[in-house]
C-alpha cells in the first residue's frame, strides 16, 4: 500500500498515503477578453509545474503525480517542469512564488506539508490557480484560485488488506515510515480487508520507523518481522522501499503495497499493489481551467473514478498458494465498491 506520506507529514510530501498540490494567470496567447489565466483555446499550451517531497522516480506517491502531468503533455499540450525533493515544506513557498512570477498556468504542491503554503500563497497571488493536496480536511479548504486534492484512504487500505489475505500467507506485519491519522485510519482499514479475506490471518504488530527515506531502517525493520515469523510484509511505496524489499528478499518471504518500479529486485517478491492513478483528477482540473471555470472545487481519488487501482500483480516465490485469479479476484471487489453493492465496514471506536 501506498503511504500518503504522499500525503507528507514532515516532507509532503507518499496514498495513501495515503494520500496527499499549484501558477500564474495570464497565459501566452490569451486574448484580452479571457479570464486571467484561461488559455483562449483548446489547443493553447498550459505550463504546469510539480513540486514534490521526494523524487520523480520513487516507484510511489511521488512518482504518481509526475507520471499523471507526463501521460498528459502531448495529449493536453503541457510544457511541464517538476521540481524534486524539496523536503522542508518552509523551502515550498518561495518555490510556488518563483512558478508562479515565471507565468506558469498551473502549479501542484504534492503532499500535506505543501497545503499551508499553497492556501497562503494563493491568497497573495489571485491570479494563479494552485491544487493542494492532503487529508479529508482539505477537501473543505478549496477557494477561488485553489482547488484540493485527497484520496479515500479507507478504500485503499482495505483493498490492500483485502489482498494480502487472499495470498494466504501468515503472519502478516507492516513496515512504514511514520505514523500519521492518515495511514492510521488506512491501516485501520487494512486491518479489516486482511480479517474479512482471511479470518484465520495473523497479523503482527506493525513498525513505523520514522523515516521515509532511510532504507537500512527499513530493512531492519523487515528483517525483525521475517525474524518474528511474518510471511507477508505490508509497505509503502517511498524512499526506504528497496530496503524492504531487499531484505524481504533476503528472508524468502513476500511483500505487498512496492511497485515494480522501485527497484531491479521488486517484482521477486511482492506481490502487487494498490496505487494511484492522478491522472483523471488533473485531466479534470486541466479542463476546468480551460474552460474558466477553475476554483471552489475538490477532488477524491477512489475505486469508483479509478484514481486508485490495483497494479504490478506477480507471481514470486515466497507466495506459492497466491490464487491464479487473484487479480480477478481483486478487480471484482473493486468493481462492487466501485457500483456500491458492497460498502466498506465501519471502524470500530
């Protein structure tokens, strides 16, 4: 599962987790009629900049919104430019105002502590449409030139759960980063997918290092819960990733929640993922702007609007009993909480 460090606690800089976005008005091309900052055409070129917690490439959240403004620069006509691990959310804002004096249309704070800067920078520069992203709360934070961005964390980690029990394996363990009330209540609802899959599943106590980047923390981690019997470690997809698979690996046991993407070794030993998928959410916000009516909007990634998906199901070694259909399997629940004859259970308090 993904971590919305993604939604970033310290760095947000990820959903989910899970879970967890900005530009300056006028754009060339514009006739003087338009509204400030509304290309004058559907063919006019958007200058979309990213600023994200971590790098472009991590295999998780980060790599979520760069692929989303990458599968739409032809399609959109995007002259995009991503800026990479700006870590310290006090270093975001002068980064937004730099996008937004240089004329840039749309500019995307990915992750929880970009959120504060975005909402104050908006107010100081009107003209300039921004997206913040971050918990359920920012859905209700949006303005006239901001709009946010979340992601139903409570269908991702019950999703995620609801695939490692299905693998059959036992125990099950976590290794995260930090805990945070976003992935808590994700896990939360992990805890339920895993029991409602499999009811005979062990589940251990989860480890959350503190840390999204330090992969020999989590690889640590991994091994203490390979050392307490876990079969299947639930992780994220950030920074510390290849830890976890490396020493997953090491162990001969399985993971779930890395991408393919994060390292050589990933596809050995997990099994898949629940992930993201931005690029319906910033299709629609690219033609809102378009057509001038940008602002006073939210968005939520979910099953039903494939912002979350499942991806990156592989048949490894240390899950031999994984069903054959089991991606099947999957689709078809997401299918019924998509068309919602199913529901997700209610946490208990």
């Amino acid at each position: 599962m993904f971590s919305p460090k993604g939604i970033p606690v310290k760095r947000r800089t990820s959903l989910l987790a899970l879970l967890a976005v900005p530009v300056l008005g006028v754009l060339v091309g514009c006739s003087a009629s338009a509204e400030p900052g509304t290309p004058d055409s559907a063919n006019a070129t958007v200058k979309v900049a990213v600023v994200l917690g971590g790098v472009a490439t991590d295999g998780g959240f980060n790599q979520y919104a760069a692929d989303a403004v990458h599968n739409l620069e032809k399609s959109e006509n995007l002259d995009i430019q991503i800026r990479e691990s700006v870590v310290n959310p006090s270093d975001a804002e002068p980064i937004f105002r730099q996008f937004a004096a240089e004329g840039f249309d749309l500019v995307i704070g990915w992750g929880l502590g970009f959120s504060d800067s975005i909402l104050k920078v908006g107010q100081e520069l009107p003209d300039t449409h921004f997206i913040a992203t971050g918990g359920a709360d920012i859905l209700e934070k949006s303005t006239a030139n901001v709009e946010t961005w979340t992601y139903a964390t409570d269908e991702a980690g019950y999703l995620t759960g609801w695939f490692a029990g299905k693998t059959g394996l036992s125990p099950i363990a976590v290794v995260d980063g930090e805990l945070a009330p976003f992935n808590e209540i994700s896990y939360r609802y992990t805890s339920l997918g895993i029991t409602d899959a499999n009811p005979a599943a062990v589940e251990l106590k989860p480890i959350f290092t503190g840390n999204w980047e330090d992969a020999q923390l989590a690889a640590q981690a991994t091994k203490a819960q390979a050392d307490l019997g876990a079969k299947l470690i639930i992780t994220a997809g950030e920074g510390f990733t290849p830890g976890v698979i490396s020493a997953a690996k090491t162990a001969g046991i399985a993971t779930i929640g890395a991408s393919n993407a994060s390292t050589a070794d990933a596809a050995e030993v997990n099994v898949g993922l629940v992930k993201l998928d931005f690029t319906p959410t910033l299709t629609e916000a690219l033609a809102r702007l378009k057509a001038g009516k940008f602002g006073n909007h939210s968005y939520t990634s979910t099953i039903a609007n494939k912002g979350l998906l499942l991806g990156d199901v592989n048949t490894v070694a240390a899950a031999p009993d994984v069903p054959a259909d089991l991606d099947e399997q999957v689709a078809a629940l997401a299918a019924s909480l998509a068309d919602g004859s199913f529901t997700l259970p209610e946490l208990k308090k």
